[in-house]
C-alpha cells in the first residue's frame, strides 16, 4: 500500500511518502524476486474459483491519488510491465488533498481527469476512495450510500470503465459499510488492518502491506514476508524474550 511518490516529502508527512529512487529499488527487487504483479479483479476470480495465479502474486495499490505518481511511480511501473490500480477521491479529482494537514495550510495536487483516463488506457485500474474521503463508520446511513455509490458513478462516468474496488479513508468500516459496499456493487475493499492478504481474506477487508517512507529496502522485503519492518520484527522479539523472562521469574525490576 502506498500513497505518494515524491522526490521532496514533506516531514509531516514523511511517513506516506516514498522517494523514486526508494521505489524504483523496491520495484527492481520485486522483479529480481519473481513477483508478477496481477490486477485485483485477477486475484477476486481466482479466490472464487476461476482463473490461475502466478507463483508469487501480488497487488500494488496507491490510495489518495497523488499527482506526483504519475510523474514519479508510473514510469517505474511501466518499465518493468508492472500493473497497479490508484485508489481516486472522485470529489477531489484535479484539485488538492484538502484532508491532509489542513491546519497546516499543506495540501497536495492530486490526479486529474486526463491522467487518470491514461492510467485506464495504458493498463492500469482506478478505484473509488469515495467522494470526500470521510470515516464512512461515523456516517449516517444515507450519506455513507452517498459516498460509495456517488464515487462509483463519478468515475465511472469520467473514465469509461467499471469501477468494483474501494478502499476505506482512514481505514475507517464497520459491518455496516461493509454491507453497503456490497450493495452498491463493490466486488472488493481494502483495509488499512496490516497483514498479508491470505485465501480465506474478507474480500470486503481485504488486509494490506503499507510501504512508508522510512523503509529500507530490507524493511520492504520483511514486510513483504512478514508484514513486519525489521525493526517491529526485533521489537516484538524483544518483547517476547522480556515477557518469557518476566514469566520464569528470571528477572524482576527492584
């Protein structure tokens, strides 16, 4: 899961934003390891019994919709014949990240009309991030169908494509917007819940690997066994050796 590829993040945002140079790393690992990136519609058929997969599979994602991919990520992508799909805030299309740090006046470009109907052209697949990227589990009923169906038509009108996948703002659902997911035509959801996406995955909450911008290239291969950083891989080792330590009495703060 990534969001923005930048070669200036900004530090309050450092987390989301990765350099083209790290990405461009991650992406030349990815095809040195045999990984085949698929589309999300690929891994639905197959999870529902139709279709194959490559031995390693794997969806790349974007959320927000980030001007600076197109410029930054996309280039990368198509060298190596890789697909992604960008996760669009339809309301916002072609203007600025009004959610991102409003009180500090930090907004950024996000992917117009155009650039988004070339992604389509040139194989890759856009999504709906709703409308206004809101918690949709703290909306009302009706508002939270405004979000999803009104995102859905928009695109769909705007690129000339159906538009089947969502992925939560904030990571933020409940079985209710996953049940009004479902009821306004989504085949699938992606969530923010950290984890490798396996076969018995809810389609509806579907777990994802997020990719920052403090990553070193070995964080990115860990994650991408372990869902894990090296460093939360150690902490948790850590952890585990105080805890079994703490239990057997073998240690104990005075």
């Amino acid at each position: 899961m990534y969001h923005q590829v930048t070669p200036r993040p900004i530090p309050a945002f450092r987390k989301y934003a990765v350099t083209p140079n790290a990405f461009a790393a991650q992406m030349n690992w990815l095809a040195w390891a045999g990984y085949v990136p698929i589309r999300l519609d690929a891994l639905l058929d197959y999870r529902q019994g139709r279709g194959t997969l490559p031995s390693r599979p794997i969806v790349i994602t974007f959320d927000d919709g980030f001007q600076d991919c197109i410029g930054h990520a996309v280039p990368i992508l198509q060298a190596h014949g890789f697909t992604a799909i960008f996760f669009l805030v339809a309301g916002f299309v072609g203007k600025t990240s009004r959610w991102i740090l409003p009180d500090r006046g930090i907004e950024f470009p996000l992917i117009d009309w155009p650039a988004a109907r070339r992604l389509v052209a040139t194989g890759f697949q856009c999504g709906s991030h709703t409308m206004n990227h809101p918690h949709l589990a703290d909306l009302s009923t009706p508002t939270c169908r405004y979000e999803l169906l009104e995102s859905r038509h928009i695109l769909e009108d705007n690129l000339g494509c159906e538009v089947r996948h969502l992925a939560y703002p904030h990571g933020s659902f409940s079985k209710k917007v996953q049940a009004l997911a479902a009821e306004m035509g989504y085949r699938s959801a992606c969530s923010v819940r950290i984890g490798l996406s396996m076969p018995d995955d809810d389609l509806l909450a579907l777990h994802r690997i997020p990719v920052t911008g403090r990553d070193s290239l070995l964080d990115f291969i860990c994650r991408l066994r372990t869902a894990r950083s090296v460093g939360e891989i150690l902490l948790g080792r850590a952890q585990s050796a105080w805890q079994r330590l703490r239990e057997a009495g073998a240690y104990t703060i005075p």
